[in-house]
C-alpha cells in the first residue's frame, strides 16, 4: 500500500508540473505559489504558517524576499502588535492573476480530454482522497433522489465491497443484492415500487428500495450509508421516504430482513417504529449470522 501511495505522488507530481523550476511557467516555486495564492486576501503571517505547515523562520525569509520584491507589504496588526498582517502590492495582485489564470487554463486542458463520466469518477476520486485524509468537521447538504442510470451498479458494488470489508460476507450476499436490484430494474410497478439514492456533492452515499412483498405488505431492501457520511441523519432519512411511500402506495404492512450485526440499521429501524418479529441462526461466508426479520403497521 504504500508502494502504491509513492507511486501515486510522483504520477501526480509529473501531471500538475510542480518538479520544474517555476510553477506554472513562472518565476515562483510551488511553495511561493500557494503562498500567493494565500495572500489573495489580507493575512496574519501566523495563520499562513499554520494553514501551509511551514516553518515561521523559512516563512519569515519568504515574504522578506517577496517584500523586496515589492509583492507585498507588512504592517502590524491592530488587534495585536506582535503581530504582522502582509498584504498583496498591485505588483503581487498581478502577479497572483497571472498564477491563477494560468492554474486555470492548465486545469482545463487536463480535463479536456476526458469524457464526463471520466471527469465525475477524477472528482469523486479526490473528494474521497480529501475526506479520507482530511474528515471535514462540517458536513455537506444531503439530496434524496430517485435512482439514475448507473445508480443500480452502484448500489451492488457498494453492498459487496462494504459489507466484505465490514463484517466479511462474500459472493453469495452480492449475488443476493445483485437478484435484487435486476428484479426491481427488470419490471417494478413505479405505483407500488421506488427507490431512492442519497447524494453528497454530486457522489452517490446511501441507498433504500421499497418493494411489494405482497398487496397489503411492502418490504424496505437494500438500506446501505457509506462509512464516510454515516452520523449525518441519511439512514434515518432514507428509511422515512420509505415509509411515506408505503403509506401512499395503500400498503397497510412493512416489513424487512437484515442481520443482527448491523447494530446502526437496527437502531433506526427500532427508532422508525419497526418491530423484531422474527430471528433464526444462519452462515454466511463461513460465518454464524443470525437472520432477523423486522415489521410494523403501516
């Protein structure tokens, strides 16, 4: 893995061209670069130390450079003397367009090429690098929509992935998922049967299907969130469009199956008003499971 990971930064080193003398064909270093882009706005030295991890003594000498230079210039802070607050000089606004309009135009040459489902797998690969290596403190805004082309693979694969990850179930629960989703793609009634997908900045991160068990019972399938947004409320409101569904639907039961493992789906569900009705010991991938099944009146 970290093999990978090394292999990874100097691929993405040699993309964004930041080995060669000057960023972006221009005097300045990566380093000088992004400090320049920090002064787009008036700041305190400290806090673009802080931002970037630079050293206060290498920073320091930076912006003395960069004074020199006439880019910027430094003043004490009102609120504390012991403070500097740099400002950009007409000469260093110029010079931060000229990087900017540059970043611009070498970032739209990149994505260019690619077709738009290339570039929506390119952003989706780095929103997931971010909050993996960086959670953000403050979540996005969550959409709840109707499943689109695509949608239905995905909510396969990430039943096989996540759920072979988490608590090690193999081929036969991703066949199980996958007979699923082909009958509900194959011929469901959009009177009686829906689906939805939960969305966090364009990226698909939950799913729910409500399908007929029989005409007076609907049964809630296929309740998945991704690790990354659990804790935001998806669950919980996934399980609730279900509901509202149902009971338009004229669906006067509703049941579901899951496993006594998945210790969150079974508080939300307890908390939507299910009820335990029915459990017995089963195997999966070499592993005792116990199968449970959940209702309520609708």
């Amino acid at each position: 893995m970290v093999a990978e990971v090394r292999a990874f930064n100097r691929f993405y080193t040699g993309v964004i061209g930041v080995l060669g003398a000057g960023m972006l064909d221009t005097p300045y270093s990566l380093t000088e670069a992004r400090v320049l882009f920090e002064l787009s706005t008036p700041s305190e030295a400290g806090a673009i130390s802080r931002t970037l991890g630079l050293d206060p003594g290498y920073l320091s000498r930076l912006l003395g450079r960069f004074e020199t230079d006439g880019l910027i210039t430094r003043e004490k802070s009102a609120r504390d003397g012991r403070r500097q607050v740099v400002r950009l000089t007409d000469r260093g606004r110029a010079a931060y367009a000229m990087l900017d309009e540059r970043s611009v135009v070498d970032v739209g040459a990149m994505l260019d090429p690619l077709t738009e489902e290339d570039r929506r797998r390119l952003l989706s690969a780095m929103a997931t690098i971010r909050d993996a290596l960086d959670p953000p403190a403050r979540r996005e805004p969550y959409v709840i929509r109707p499943p689109r082309p695509g949608d239905l693979g995905w909510v396969v694969h990430r039943h096989g992935v996540l759920y072979s990850e988490e608590y090690g179930w193999g081929a036969a629960f991703e066949a199980m998922v996958a007979r699923i989703v082909a009958d509900y793609a194959a011929g469901h009634d959009p009177a009686r049967e829906a689906g939805w997908i939960a969305e966090v900045d364009g990226r698909p991160v939950g799913s729910v299907f409500c399908v007929r068990k029989d005409d007076t019972t609907a049964q809630l399938r296929l309740l998945l969130v991704e690790p990354s947004t659990r804790g935001m409320g998806i669950g919980r409101r996934l399980v609730e469009e279900c509901l509202r569904f149902a009971r338009r639907a004229g669906y006067r039961r509703i049941m579901l199956w899951t496993r006594d493992a998945l210790i969150g789906a079974r508080r939300i569900y307890r908390n939507a008003g299910f009820e335990l009705v029915e459990e017995h010991p089963g195997e999966d991938s070499g592993q005792a499971v116990v199968e449970e099944v959940w209702a309520m009146d609708l």
